[in-house]
C-alpha cells in the first residue's frame, strides 16, 4: 500500500468517525423531541419513584436498596442537587445518551442504514414508552450499563489479543451489579449466552469476567453497607416470594392478549420476521425474558428492559453479515408500521393485571 494510500485511508476513517459521531449527537436531540411527541402521557399512567429522588439527597442509608444503590447515590457523590423535574429529565437523558452511543457505533462498525434502524427500532419499542412514562427507577441507568456490556462485547470479539475490552466488562459488570443486580445479572447472562450461540463457542475468558464481575459487584456491594453499618436487605426478593403461582397467573391472564401486544406494540411485524430467521438463540432469550416476566407485577416494564438489549444484540449479530435489498424494504416497513401504530393508538402497558393508556388511563 503506498502512502498516498494510507493517508486517503486514514482521511476516510476521521470523515467517517466525525459523521458517525455527528448522528449519534443529532439523534441524541431527535430522540429527545420525538420521544415527546410519541409518549405524552396522563398523570394517571405516569410512574414516579419519589424514593429514589429523596434518596439521592441523602448518604447511603437504610433507605437505599442493596441491590440498587448506585442510581441515587451516584447522584449524592456528584453532588448534583436536582429538582424533581431535573430528576425526571435526567432519568431520560441517560435512556437517549445510550441510544446515541448505540447508533453511533452501530453506523460506524454496521453502516449508516443499521444505525439509523436501531434508532428507530428503540424509539417505537416499549423500552421507550416505559422509561418515558416510568422514571426515577434504575432501569434508565441500567440500559446504559447494557448497551456498553453489548459494544465492548462486540469489540471483545473483534480484538480478543487487547486485555482492555476484558477489563472494561469486568469494571461494567461491577457498576451493573451495584445498579440493579438482578435485573442486570439476568441481561449480562442472557447477552453473554446470545453471543455464545452465535458465535457457537463458549468463550472461557469471558465466563470468567462475567462470574468475577458478578461477584466482585455483590461482594462489593455487602462490604460497603456493612462499612457503613447499613443492614443487608432484599427487598425485591422479599417480594417476588410473597406470591404463589396462582397469583402470577391470574395477574397476567385478565387482559392476556393487550398485555402480550403491550410487550411489542406496533413492533410485532418485526418480532415475526425475526423469529422466521429460525434461530434457537433468539427463541431461548425471549423465554427467557417472558419466564423471568411471569413473576413480577409491573410486566411491559420488566419485559422491556430485560428483553430489548437482548433484541439488540441480536441485531448487531445479524447486521456482521449485513442486510440484503429486500431485508432493508422489510425492515423498513416493520418501522413504517410501528410508527402509524404509536401515531393512529393510543399505546399502553400492564401493570398489576391492569391496563394502562398513556392517554386515556387505566382501562
């Protein structure tokens, strides 16, 4: 190669960067606005965790949850003292910040037309509607945590001789842990298992970061309460134990078909093109994500924040081989599609057996 080569390479490479950093920040206001449009939501079908707000005034106390302390006292450490409104706005920041970073890699190592795909894939997903309508939980911060798991993962795959990506999903995994544990232990197993089948190898210094980063958060995590004197809790399991199989049952079989249409909404047409790609990874996920589901109360939100990282990683492994001229026609009026759903309907989630509207309310 000769020099005039390279540095037309090299030329092509920062041109490329810059425009794929460019998308990424326009998307990031693009998002912002159009989540508003798409998700206005009622009083009564807005979910606020005032906990958490009060929380992230205070040191870490007993008020703090061991599985879920670092979305509040994050906030403490950086002494950001934010208002209520400053609070919900920030939790959204963090859910368009990380779909900035997705669709700016995915252009970048996937090509322009995936990367503005993804975009639009997650700004019509549930994911979407339930942390512009749900806010003040650890989710926002927790897809965060996933999307980067998913990107360093992919980058693991491409340059297994650089330590670096290791070390960076270690350090991920730990910050996961102190988010969310469950939640994210759940994720990270599920995108580490999806990459395995994929790539159809059981990648062993990858098993040992997620089993070291695991146990490095919840380890972490007991010794910094117990620092503080701070009794252990598990509240989340405390409760998800409180009810037998008969109550989960009825809980999610009294609007059977609106809570499994309120997992996908107008999305639906792409979740069938993807399960007739017949690959056993994306099936096992997804009964994964709806087995998990079946035993909490607020369903569309559990189901989306576990299940779409998971989806996504399943686009960016489908994307290594790229999209032929019909799959791009489909894949574009599956998005066509769900954005007349969110436009023409009202969309909704289940919550505790019921139905709620962003508009009309509870049903």
């Amino acid at each position: 190669m000769s020099v005039f080569e390279k540095i037309r390479e090299g030329f092509l490479d920062r041109k490329k960067t810059f425009l794929c950093l460019f998308i990424g920040l326009l998307s990031f206001f693009f998002l912002k606005e159009a989540s508003y449009f798409l998700y206005q939501t009622s009083p009564g079908s807005q979910v606020i965790d005032s906990g958490a707000y009060y929380a992230s005034k205070s040191d870490l106390s007993e008020g703090h949850d061991s599985d879920s302390f670092l979305f509040p006292y994050h906030l403490k450490i950086l002494r950001s003292d934010l208002s209520p409104q400053e609070f919900k706005n920030y939790c959204k920041f963090l859910l368009y910040i990380a779909t900035a970073i997705l669709i700016s890699y995915s252009s970048f190592t996937r090509g322009y037309f995936f990367g503005i795909f993804i975009g639009f894939f997650l700004l019509f997903s549930p994911l979407y509607l339930i942390q512009n309508t749900w806010l003040g939980f650890a989710d926002h911060l927790t897809f965060l945590w996933s999307v980067l798991l998913l990107l360093f993962l992919d980058q693991y795959y491409k340059n297994k001789d650089r330590k670096i990506y290791s070390y960076a999903i270690l350090l991920i995994l730990i910050l996961g842990s102190w988010t969310h544990f469950y939640q994210f232990l759940i994720i990270s197993f599920l995108i580490m298992f999806l990459f395995f089948r994929e790539k159809k190898e059981m990648d062993l210094n990858i098993l040992k970061v997620f089993v070291s980063g695991v146990l490095a958060g919840r380890i972490s995590a007991f010794l910094i309460f117990y620092a503080q004197g701070i009794e252990w809790n598990e509240r989340r399991l405390y409760t998800a134990g409180a009810h037998g199989f008969r109550h989960w049952y009825s809980n999610h079989t009294k609007h059977l078909l609106l809570s499994l249409l309120s997992f996908f909404n107008g999305l639906l047409p792409l979740f069938f093109e993807n399960l007739l790609q017949r690959r056993i990874s994306f099936y096992l996920v997804f009964l994964g994500a709806i087995l998990i589901t079946f035993f909490t109360a607020d369903a569309t939100r559990v189901f989306a924040n576990l299940f779409y990282p998971l989806w996504i990683g399943f686009w960016l492994l489908r994307a290594n081989k790229g999209f032929s001229k019909n799959e791009k026609w489909i894949l574009t009026s599956g998005l066509v599609l769900a954005f007349l759903y969110l436009l023409l309907l009202d969309p909704f989630y289940q919550w505790g057996g019921d139905i709620f509207f962003l508009k009309k309310g509870k049903l």
